[in-house]
C-alpha cells in the first residue's frame, strides 16, 4: 500500500494524462490460475518468488477495472490503471 501511493503521488506529480495504463511487475504464469477470491486474482509481483514466501496483499489493492479472464493456460500481465475523476482526482485499479 505505501508503494502503490508513493507510485500514484509520482504520477500525480508528473501530469500524467488519464486515461493512461502503466505495467508495474503485475503477472500471472501460464501455471498459474485466475483466482476470483485473491485480491489479485492470481496475478503476483515479477520477481517476487525467488525463494521468498508469497505475501500477504491487503484487500485494499483489490481493485480491478476490468476483471482478467479466467484461465491457467496462458501468461497475462495487469498494468495499473488510470482514469482522471472531475471532483475526486484520479482513480485507480488494475487492468
């Protein structure tokens, strides 16, 4: 969660145009399977399974844009989402 708002005062601070959509480490293996329940439906931070146990992600950056399409047969990458919002500012969730 820190990362995440530090990654979207960057962004807030460059002017970024919204609608924009940047691709962070967000994965999921052609093992892997989509799961509905996991806040990132099965998807995991690139590099993040060297040896390392796979970490808790707070259900706070569980919030999809577009839900991925079920399957574990085929790699897919989710890339941050930004859509601009006139009385809230930027909006955000994975695509």
């Amino acid at each position: 969660e820190p990362e995440l708002r530090l990654l979207l005062g960057l962004l807030a601070e460059a002017a970024v145009p919204a609608p924009a959509l940047f691709w962070v480490g967000l994965k999921r293996n052609a093992s892997a399977c989509t799961h509905e329940e996991q806040p990132l439906r099965g998807f995991s931070w690139e590099g993040a399974g060297l040896g390392m146990a796979p970490q808790e992600v707070p259900a706070a950056l569980g919030r999809w844009v577009q839900e991925p399409l079920r399957s574990c047969l085929t790699a897919r990458c989710a890339g941050l989402h930004l859509a601009a919002h006139p009385r809230d500012g930027p909006r955000w969730g994975w695509k």
